[in-house]
C-alpha cells in the first residue's frame, strides 16, 4: 500500500516571504499522480497544484511551485510571495495511475502540514 | 461559489436517529466520494462510487449506508451512529481518475449526542 509523509506538522512564515512544505511518499508503482492540497478554516479542500509522475518538469501555477524528485521520492511544495490567505492545512495526497485493482480510484493524504503567515 | 454542494450544514442527531447527508455536482463527474474528517487530521476514504456503481468500500460500519441515485447525486445514510462517528463529512467528485483532482464541497459537520 502506498504511503504519503509529511513530516512538519507546522510551519510558519512572514508575508512576502517563500516558504517550502515537505512531503514524500512510498511506493512500488512507476505511473502515478500526486497533488497539493489545502484546507482553510472554511473546511473546503482546495487543489493547489498536480503532478504526473511521467512528466520531468515541475508543475508550476502562479506562486505555488513543486520540487518532484522521482528517485527520492519527493514532492515539496514552494510558496513564494506568501500571502495571509495562504494560511491553511496544506495536504499532500498520491493516486495510482494503473487501472483495475480495489483500491484504483483511491487518493491517499499525507498527514498535513499547519501553515501560519504571519503579517 | 463551490460546484459540489453538500447539505446540511450542521447536523446533530441522537444515537437512535435516521438521517441522510447530501449531495450534489453538475460538473458531468462520474466518480464521486465520501470521507471522514476529524479535526487537524487528513480526510479518510469511505466509499467511491464509479458510473453510480460501488467501487471502493473501506470497511465502513453497515451503520452508514451510502447510495448513488444518479451520476449528480450522492447520498450518506446514518443510522444507530455512535458519539465517535461525529466529524467532518466530505463529499467529492471527479473525472474517473486519473489525474482529474477531486472536487470538494463544504463539507457537513455532524455531531452524534
């Protein structure tokens, strides 16, 4: 089974400022899709960024930018230019590209990572 | 605006009630989900359904009870809950898979007396 890590449970930064959320994940399959997403206070999860596992470049929309080391299996998350309506739970999540199988269709979270902008 | 609406809001019921969470998304998806939030913790997988048939069941109590009625509905039926089943419920939908992102809702905070 696939596992997704995030191993700061907070983190904290300046407005303007960039900050990176970590996250790396476990698994034996070649293809696969992997997303940011966040949570504000509101409780809508929102889809902040994605990444096909096939693609070598990273993705990229607006100020949010990701680090994808298919080797090392990782898959950070940078935001620069924070702005106070970053603050949010940011979650990373993984699904499996191969068809068939219970558990296709399946996203699996990390654990989440609590970011703080500080004015 | 959010393009999957969840109602109600807020739901508190007692250990012997019935009640129903609902669904709705008129993106055309044919994948669509339910999870569990509890707070500060990832959401957790209940069911997907695919083509409005049961694709994905994680070993949840028969206590919830979903169903599918069309491809833009979704519903969570709950019956004898327990104090611990109190969460956050997340409904969601997608392209089947892939990598189509999961649309939320807002989500219904439900509280079990």
């Amino acid at each position: 089974a696939q596992t997704v890590t995030q191993s700061q449970p907070e983190m904290s930064v300046q407005e303007a400022e960039t900050v990176t959320l970590s996250c790396t994940y476990d698994t034996s399959e070649s293809d696969y899709y992997l997303f940011w997403y966040k949570q504000p206070p509101s409780r809508q999860m929102i889809l902040v960024i994605r990444q096909e596992a096939y693609k070598q470049q990273n993705a990229t929309e607006n100020r949010f930018s990701v680090n994808f080391q298919k080797a090392a299996k990782s898959f950070s998350l940078k935001i620069s230019d924070s702005q106070l309506g970053d603050a949010a739970m940011y979650f990373c999540a993984y699904r499996s590209a191969g068809a068939g199988g219970t558990s296709y269709g399946k996203l699996t979270f990390g654990q989440g990572t609590i970011l703080t902008v500080h004015p | 605006d959010t393009e999957v609406t969840q109602t109600p809001k807020h739901l508190v019921m007692g250990m012997t009630n019935k009640k129903s969470l609902k669904c709705e998304q008129h993106m055309g998806h044919r994948a669509m989900y339910w999870y569990k939030q509890k707070a500060k913790k990832p959401p957790e997988l209940m069911f997907v359904y695919s083509y409005e048939k049961l694709s994905i069941n994680e070993s949840v109590p028969s206590r919830f009870s979903p169903e599918c009625p069309n491809s833009s509905l979704l519903n969570l039926h709950l019956h004898a809950l327990q104090p611990e089943d109190s969460a956050l419920y997340l409904c969601a939908s997608s392209q089947v898979f892939g990598n189509s992102p999961l649309h939320f809702g807002n989500g219904t905070r439900l509280t079990v007396t």
